[in-house]
C-alpha cells in the first residue's frame, strides 16, 4: 500500500525534526498549496502566524501530541498533530486534518 494516503478524503501533511515539510498528500496540497508542490521544502513555521507559530515551535520542542477542532468556511475539521520517531529518535510530525460531517455519531463502548 505504497503512498496509501494519496488519494484518501483528508489532509496528510509531514514535516522533519526541524519543522521542513517533507510530504503533502493531494489534499493537502489542494487545500495549503493550490494543488501544487510550492511548500514541499519549506520552513512549516512560516505557514503560521502568531500563536499558531509559537505552538508549533513548542511541538518541535516538547514532542507532544496536539489535538483540536476548527472551523472554517463553514467546515469543521478536527486537527491531529503528532509526533513521529524512527528507530526511538524523534523524526518529525505528522498532521491530519479530517474534515467532520454536522452529523457525527459518538458511540461509548465498554
């Protein structure tokens, strides 16, 4: 299943250790990049601004998993930010971003 996260419905996004980003799926690129390879490379800390930098300097920093919902233009996504390692060496981190239909069910299970 090479490259399995090409063609699925959400936002797979990766960057290294120091924050370069090293992969965007189809998504991604269409909803970061117009459909092009133009951020592949690039610092993931200048897309940010503000708060959102300083978040994601401290998830370089401290590894941890960062979770959250968004909306925005009318749709609602849930971010999950976490890190990645190889061999127990921290590699960089992995963003999905997955967009959430008004009608979610939430099952609780025993």
């Amino acid at each position: 299943m090479e490259n399995w996260d090409e063609e699925v419905a959400f936002s797979v996004t990766v960057c290294d250790a120091n924050g370069t980003i090293k992969r965007m799926n189809k998504k991604s690129k269409e909803v970061f990049a117009k459909g092009k390879d133009v951020l592949m490379g690039a610092d993931a800390a200048k897309c940010h601004h503000g708060a959102t930098k300083q978040k994601f300097v401290e998830l370089l920093k401290n590894q941890n998993v960062h979770c959250y919902t968004i909306q925005k233009n009318g749709a609602r996504k849930l971010i999950y930010q976490a890190p990645v390692y190889k061999n127990g060496e921290f590699s960089g981190y992995v963003e999905l971003s997955l967009p959430i239909p008004e009608d979610l069910p939430h099952f609780v299970r025993n």
